[in-house]
C-alpha cells in the first residue's frame, strides 16, 4: 500500500516493503521527487522494538496539514506496526524538511490507530479528521469502520465508536469526501461486492449507518477525494468479487468521477491487462493535477499524473 504527497519540497511517496506481507523485515519506505526523477528508496521506520523482537510494519499514510500562522507545517507520517490487523497499533512521526529527515517515532494513544489506509483531511478549524477502520478474525470475522480527530496536531485524540457490527455489513479504509463545509460523504472498501458509504453532517463527529454503493469492490483497497473544483474522483478495481470473499483479480484499475459522491462516471482506466493493480493513493498538487500511486504486481510503486480537465 503506497501513499503520496506534496510538500514545499516537492513530491514524496512512501509504502510498505520487505519479503512479503507480514514479514518481520517488513518497514515503511519513502521515495522523493527529485527534478524529472524519484530518488533511490531508503527505510525510514521499521518495527524493531528490541534487539529480539522485531514486528511487520503496515500501510503508511503521508499527510501535509495546511500552513499555520505564515509558518510551514510538518510533514506528517502515520503507520501501523505489529504481527497482524488484529493486533497492530499506530506510530506517527514528523519531517520538518520534506521527508529528507525524519523525527523519533511516537506510538498513538491505546485505542486510536490513525489514518488506516487512506489520508486525512484538514477542516476549516484546522482538525485533522482521520478515516480508520479495526478488524478482527475471530468468528464472526469483523471488520468495522470509525473516525479519529485531533485537534492540536496529534497531541491528543478523540473518535467515535464504530459505525458498523462488522458483521451485516464488513468494511475498512475509507476515504473522505467533502460535499460542502460541514457534509461529508466516506466510501471505502467492503467484503459486499460494493463499495460501502456513510454521511456526516456535523463535520465528521456523527456519521450514518453504513450502506452499500453502486461502484463494485472485490474486496480491495481504494482511493478518492474531493478536487478543487468540487469533482468527486476515486481510483478503485472496476470488478465484483464474491461476497464476503476476494474477487481474486485486481485488474482493471479505473478511475471515476462524480459531482453528486453518489453516482460515479467511468472516466480512465489506468491498468487492464492481467495482474494486480491495487491499493491507490492519490492528491491534487497546487499545480492542480492529479498524482495517484499504486501497487504494480506486488512488485513496484507506480506513479502517474493525471490532467483534471481530462476527466
């Protein structure tokens, strides 16, 4: 799972990487754009807590919070260690310089895990209002949906209970939509065929039942936000999947748009040749494009731009 954003500095990516998923060497890699070209990866965060322990590191978010009294805001990075989903807890660090260097990790406060798949976004009052989801194996397998804010940087927490039993309806990572200053639209991945949404109309402190959409989701990871211009774009596997099951394919990889959060447009397809194409982040930079990264067969990140007015 990969994620992207813009700095003063330029362009960054960052995602998870190692012998494969859940692997203690697992740790959380960053990649900076540097004039036409990404610069050589390096680790930044790994899951060492002692010399003998070592756990996988999971989904990095970047996050760049607006400018704050004329000064430039930290870079932010939130991700999850430990063995499993189950049991991970979330770290958060900061880069004053664009991500060239990085602060000491800080474990979040019990209970709270961040942003779990997909960024935050910033509201008015300057709270950064996380979208996160928990799962648990057990029978019944649950995987539920909530939201965490701070309002003071990361200092301290709040959230709200989950949203979903996890059971009738099973979803994680969603994404946030703003549909006017204080209604909010999330959608994000389920185990129902379709990807699931929920409202807020109190800027993210109360949010709706669950429901399922009318886009399919083979139970993989997906992506959207809100444009500058007030579009509604999300990067998603155009494919149905069995419910409760992964579809088995992540190909194609799409791209859709909506005025309305509701009903979406095919728009481009990034990737439809036989592979997995997965796990999209993407902005919009200042310049007001488009940037999306994505998992290229569990093998590479891929990066492509896209110009706003082509879709």
């Amino acid at each position: 799972a990969s994620t992207v954003a813009e700095t003063d500095q330029g362009l960054i990516a960052a995602w998870f990487g190692g012998t494969h998923e859940k692997h203690p060497d697992v740790g959380i890699w960053i990649s900076r754009r540097e004039k036409d070209s990404w610069s050589e990866p390096i680790e930044v965060a790994n899951g060492v807590v002692s010399p003998s322990e070592r756990y996988p590191t999971w989904n990095p978010v970047l996050f760049q919070p607006r400018l704050r009294s004329g000064a430039a805001a930290p870079l932010i990075l939130f991700y999850k260690v430990g063995p499993s989903p189950e049991t991970w807890w979330g770290m958060m660090m900061t880069s004053s310089d664009g991500g060239s260097t990085w602060s000491k990790p800080t474990r979040l406060p019990e209970g709270i895990l961040g942003p779990i798949k997909n960024k935050p976004i910033e509201l008015a009052d300057g709270t950064w209002l996380c979208p996160s989801s928990s799962e648990t194996e057990e029978e019944p397998s649950k995987w539920q949906v909530h939201f965490e804010w701070t309002k003071d940087a990361g200092k301290t927490w709040s959230r709200t209970a989950s949203l979903n039993d996890g059971v009738a309806v099973q979803a994680i990572q969603p994404s946030i939509l703003q549909l006017d200053t204080n209604r909010l639209r999330a959608i994000g991945r389920s185990r129902q065929d379709r990807i699931f949404e929920t409202d807020s109309v109190d800027g993210g402190k109360t949010w709706s039942p669950l429901r399922l959409g009318e886009l399919p989701n083979n139970n993989s990871g997906i992506d959207a936000m809100t444009l500058a211009s007030g579009l509604h774009v999300i990067v998603y596997n155009h494919v149905p999947g069995t419910p409760g099951e992964w579809g088995g394919k992540r190909t194609p990889l799409n791209v859709a748009t909506s005025t309305d959060g509701v009903t979406w447009k095919p728009s481009v397809v990034l990737e439809n040749t036989p592979g997995e194409y997965s796990y999209p982040a993407l902005i919009q930079t200042r310049d007001d494009r488009i940037h999306i990264t994505y998992t290229w067969n569990r093998k590479k990140i891929k990066h492509l731009v896209l110009d706003p007015s082509s879709l």
